[in-house]
C-alpha cells in the first residue's frame, strides 16, 4: 500500500512539474511565441520530467498529452501527432487532445485531418468554442464558406469573446468580404 502511494505522489509530483514547465512557455504575452532559444531548452524539461516517469505512466493518456503539448511548443508538429493521438484514442472524452491535434494536423498542411480531428473533438463536447472557431478557420482555409461561416456563429454565440480574434484571423481572409463573414464580426451599437 505503501509503495502504491508513494510511487502515485512521484507520479503527481512529475506530472505537476512537466505542467509547470508548459505553463511557463505559455506565460508570455502571445502563446507559443518565444524565441525558440528559451522556448526549446524549457520544452526539452517537459519532456526530461515526463521521461522520469515509470513506463505505464509515461504511456499514459494525460504524459502523452503533454509531451505533444512540449513537441506542438518547440514547432514539431509531426512530432506532436503521435502522442497526441494516442493521448485521445486512451482518453476519448477528453476534446484537449483532439484540439491540439488539430491544430498540429493544420500546421503541416493537412486540413482534412485537422478538421477530423476537430469533428472528434465536437462528438465529445459541442459547447466549446474554441473548437467551432477553429473549424471555421480550417473550413475557410479549405475553402467552405458556408461550414466556416457556420462553425464561426456557433463560436460567436457560445462566446462572443472570438468576435474580436475573427477581425484579425488570417484564416478568414477567404471569406472575410462575404456577406455573412462581414455580418457575424460586425458590432452593432
């Protein structure tokens, strides 16, 4: 019993310190925007505290998660793709996993799997905004105005915080002068 508890508060603790690392790459004023000189070196401790940890543990849904967390932080993207998807295939509730996939999946060129992803993420929890505003960004850069546009209003109305990220989205610049892109980002005062 003994040893069951200790090896779970090592667990934690590992655990706790590897979150610690991703939070400090996050902490800057513009995620995932550090000189890649600090940012490198600090994503490279994520993944020295995750190697700490026992096998079964490292293969873990939540030790996967973060070491994609720590490949998506130092641009390696198709790094990040394999713990990240076998992070969401152990954990199928969890949508964090499937978002940071997406976003991986994007970032090397394929939209049809980010969009998979992103369509996994929403069977999980359809009232996350985030994950609309991103498939409308990736619906728009595929060239879909009217998935996008429709992704994007889901997004606007379950929080209409991302009103203001669509004006400056360049994922948007496809439909961005049509008519309902131009409708849902205006504000009416």
């Amino acid at each position: 019993m003994a040893v069951s508890t200790h090896r779970r508060q090592v667990r934690d603790r590992i655990l706790r310190e590897a979150e610690g690392y991703l939070e400090l790459l996050m902490a800057g004023p513009s995620k995932w925007d550090l000189p890649p000189a600090v940012r490198d070196p600090m994503a490279h401790r994520v993944l020295d505290s995750l190697e700490r940890l026992d096998h079964s543990d490292r293969h873990s849904a939540y030790a996967l998660y973060l070491q994609g967390l720590a490949y998506r932080a130092m641009e390696r993207y198709r790094d990040a793709i394999p713990p990240l998807r076998d992070s969401a295939d152990q954990d199928p509730e969890d949508s964090h996993a499937l978002l940071a996939l997406g976003w991986c999946y994007k970032r090397i060129g394929n939209l049809n799997l980010a969009i998979e992803a992103l369509q996994e993420a929403l069977a999980v929890d359809e009232n996350q905004a985030i994950v609309h505003y991103n498939l409308a960004c990736y619906w728009s850069l595929a060239g879909n105005a009217e998935v996008a546009l429709d992704h994007l209003a889901t997004a606007l109305e379950i929080d209409p915080k991302y009103r203001d990220l669509a004006a400056d989205e360049n994922d948007f610049n496809a439909i961005r002068q049509h008519p309902g892109f131009r409708e849902l980002t205006s504000v009416i005062v």
